[in-house]
C-alpha cells in the first residue's frame, strides 16, 4: 500500500495546482470537496486543458430518487473512464464506483443484480474505502494531465524549446517509439534532460530512461537548471 503520508502529500499538490491554475471556485481539500461536487472540477479541467467542454456530466438536479441519483453518478464516471482510456490513459485499476461518496459506493454495490457478486464480499469499510477513493482521485488526475497537457509535447514543440543546442535537434528513432508504459512525449522529456545534462557535463554522456531512479539525486535537475540560468546556478 502507498504510505498515508505520500496520499496526503499528493493531495496537497493537487490542490494547491488546481486552485492556482484551473479553478474559479478555491477548493480546501482533495479530493474530498471533489467528490461533494459530483466530480465536476475534473470537467473544469479537462475543458481547460482541452477548449472543449466534455460530454457525459450527468444532471443531477431533476433527480429525487437517491437510487437513480447513485447509478446516473456512476454512469457519468464510467463514461468519463472509458473516454480517456480511449485517448490513452492508464486507468484499468480504477473503478469508477471508487468515485462515489462512500454511504453511495455501499448503496450502489447492494444494487448490483449479479449472481457472481456477493455484496457482502465487497462492502469496504470507511477507512479502505477512503484509500482506494483517494488513490483513485489522484490517478485519475494525473493521467488526465498526462493525455492533455504532456500530450501536447511532441517533435515540433521539442525542436522549438528554447537553450536547445541546434547540433542536439535530431532526435534518435528510438526517442519516438512509444510503448505501453512510456510514451513519446515523455522520451521527448528524458531526451530534453540529457541534453542539458551533456552540456553542462561534456565527455560524459547520460542516458536517462525513467523519471524516478535516475533523477534521484537531483544531479540531472542541477545540471539543467545551470544550463539555463548559467554560471551563477552554482552559487
């Protein structure tokens, strides 16, 4: 399990991201005054990643029946998963009743007509229930920033970066072959931090393959930063 103090660490982040850059309403706590909101600060950004509001909110307002209410939620998640798996995103470990409030996940799964599921199997207690809906929020905000905003990094966009050495423009093909797990625009990414790297360290070349272990100790980001601020980085 991710460590209480990671989430909660995530959570911060997020918060602080989307009240100064997306929100017209400040949030103060995540993803709880999401979930009070039916979700609808993710349409809020995904509209402004994109231009274009996205299809699939339901409406709420005209339904009285707390049943009805718990499955058009439900419906509105599952359509909003499945559009952006559609467009890539890694999301096959979220299900979209993690989602819901957690008096409406319970209600919901003793909806469930299935003969191979057992609701007393998978009513989760408030504390688990709360971890999966917090892990759930956070992935799904991260790969919405992933197929939308890192998206938009591509060939043409790397090449017009500027402090790009003009010598260092041609990408190798093994750069662009996306794969499940890593796509282009986050080799384009790597690519951009060994660059920088190997200007600022000639003579010893770097290949960085991960966002995680190879950036560890901070060497790469120091050497990037003096790249571009120059001699007085190192002050």
């Amino acid at each position: 399990p991710i460590p209480q103090r990671e989430l909660e660490k995530a959570c911060e982040s997020i918060k602080n991201w989307l009240n100064q850059n997306v929100l017209a309403s400040y949030i103060s706590k995540f993803p709880q005054d999401i979930i009070e909101s039916n979700g609808s600060q993710m349409y809020d950004l995904i509209q402004f990643l994109t231009g274009k509001s996205p299809a699939g909110k339901a409406s709420l307002t005209l339904i009285t029946k707390k049943t009805e209410k718990i499955k058009a939620l439900h419906k509105q998640y599952d359509d909003l998963l499945r559009v952006l798996k559609e467009n890539g995103a890694l999301l096959n470990t979220l299900r979209p009743e993690y989602l819901l409030r957690h008096a409406d996940y319970n209600t919901y799964i003793k909806q469930q007509d299935n003969q191979y599921l057992i609701p007393s199997m998978v009513k989760l207690s408030e504390s688990k229930f709360v971890y999966l809906s917090t892990d759930a929020w956070i992935t799904l905000f991260y790969q919405i920033l992933k197929i939308y905003f890192l998206g938009k990094v591509n060939l043409k966009t790397f090449k017009m970066t500027p402090g790009m050495p003009p010598e260092k423009l041609n990408v190798p093909d093994y750069y662009l072959d996306g794969s499940n797990v890593i796509g282009i625009p986050e080799n384009l990414l790597l690519r951009w931090l060994e660059i920088h790297y190997e200007k600022m360290k000639p003579g010893i070349p770097k290949r960085i393959k991960n966002f995680g272990e190879d950036l560890r100790d901070g060497h790469v980001f120091a050497a990037v930063i003096q790249s571009y601020v120059g001699n007085g980085a190192s002050k």
